[in-house]
C-alpha cells in the first residue's frame, strides 16, 4: 500500500520558531549530534551534557538524552533564532518529515496546526520525505540504563 505521501507533501519552513519555542518538549540527540554540538561550542561530550542536556524516560526503557530547555520552554539554543542552525540535531534537521507525523493524513494535519510551514511552500519528493526518514532512524537517540 501506497503511503498518503507517495505523491510528495508541502513544507516551507517559516522561520516562526513554533517548534522551537514556549512549549515543553524534547530534543533527542544521536551520537553525532551530540559530537557536532560539543565541537561548536568547543567543549568536551561530559562537559556538554552536564550544562546542555537532561536524561528523559526513554521508550525503550531507560533514559534518553535530550537538550535542556530554557524556563520558559524555549529550546536551550534558541535566542532569536537558532544559535546552532548549522548543526542542529537530525530530529530538528528532519521535521516535520517524522514517523509519527507521516503516520497518516490526520497526524499530518494535526502537525499542521501547530505549523504555518505544513501544507505550503515546496513539494518534498516521497524520495526526500523517505530519505528524511532514513537518516532519523540512521541515527538513534543516545540512551543510557538499558
């Protein structure tokens, strides 16, 4: 059977910060975003975890590991913009094209409304969407305790 997105999907990011920005979430960080990130910021992994990063219940049991946010919830990079743009996390890298939100037209739509950017701007390939996909699953959250 044919995914809902075989024909492509609309998405122009907007620059609104919405996904960045005033609600608690978490960002989960792979090996490689957690090796990039230290190197931005020029500090060591146990450094950048210790001011970063939180460990959150993980699915698979255990905890992952995830960026801090700030008080307000915005992310801990966030200050008029993204100060990390250039190596942001794949799970930032990728949205919205996500598992769960390609789950079905109606996933896709309530990602919508919470995102200007869903469902406008440039068609993404069913190819582009897939490979997005491959590249989240590529590069798994850092757990720790199972």
């Amino acid at each position: 059977m044919e995914p809902f997105f075989a024909s492509g999907l609309r998405f122009s990011c907007k620059r609104c910060s919405a996904c960045c920005r005033h609600e608690s979430g978490f960002v989960f960080l792979s090996k490689r975003d957690l090796s990039l990130l230290a190197v931005e910021r020029q500090m060591g992994y146990t450094e950048f975890v210790k001011v970063y990063c939180r460990w959150v219940p993980g699915e698979r049991g255990g905890e992952c590991l995830s960026l801090k946010e700030k008080s307000n919830y915005d992310c801990i990079f966030w200050d008029q913009g993204c100060t990390v743009y250039e190596v942001r996390p794949v799970q930032c890298r990728t949205f919205p094209f996500w598992r769960n939100v390609l789950s079905s037209p109606t996933a896709w739509e309530l990602a919508a409304s919470g995102c200007p950017g869903i469902g406008g701007g440039i068609l993404h390939s069913r190819d582009r969407i897939e490979a997005c996909l491959a590249e989240r699953a590529a590069e798994p959250p850092v757990y720790r305790g199972i």
